[in-house]
C-alpha cells in the first residue's frame, strides 16, 4: 500500500528526471553543433574516423534519451492508473537506468571536449 505522500514523490520525481532529460537532449543537440563547426576542412584520416565516432555516438545517445524519457512516461501513466500500487521497484529500476545514462552522457561530453581541444 501507496500513501498518497509517497505516490506524489515518486510523480514529481519522474517530473524531475524528465526536466533533467529535457536539459541533457539539449546539451547533445549542442554538442553536435559544435562538432559541425569543428569538422569541415579536417583531412587527417584518425581525426575524421574521430568525428565520425562522436556524430555516431551523440545520435545513439540521442536515442536512449528518448527512450528512458518513454519508459518514465509509461511509468508515471502506470502509477496514476494504479496509485495504491507499489511502483518503488520499477521505479528504482528506472532511477538506476537514469543514472547510468546521466554518467555515460558527462562522460562523453568530456571526452569529446577534449578531443576537440586537442
């Protein structure tokens, strides 16, 4: 059994981790457009297989952005369906999934960083 307390947490949490993807779709976009301004006139072949590297990856994290942003949606639609129902597990799940996307998307900004200030 759900109090009402917890079962408005667990929604303003999924609130929150919405913004939060929302604000990290946004830092991809950017980051594409500053490899766009990066790439033209490179020749080197090991910079441009680089560049390839990070056109790839930001579209791929693009995509897991999308979909933990789903996964959230059907989750907060299956608590407001079900609002007596424990969503702690799945929630957690959720959390954990977020958390590792969080850390692999700081990672990459990073790392293309300094690949590009290199």
């Amino acid at each position: 059994m759900v109090t009402e307390a917890q079962h408005q947490a667990i929604l303003q949490e999924c609130q929150d981790w919405y913004k939060t993807l929302v604000q990290y779709k946004e830092k991809i976009q950017h980051l594409k457009n500053e490899l766009y301004l990066f790439a033209p006139g490179i020749t080197d072949h090991d910079t441009l297989v680089e560049v390839e590297h990070y056109h790839n990856q930001f579209h791929i994290q693009l995509i897991n952005l999308h979909d933990v942003k789903h996964e959230i949606r059907h989750h907060v639609v299956e608590a407001e369906r079900h609002p007596n129902f424990g969503h702690r597990i799945p929630h957690h799940q959720i959390k954990e999934k977020l958390d590792f996307l969080l850390k692999d998307l700081d990672q990459l900004e990073n790392n293309f960083h300094n690949f590009i200030q290199a």
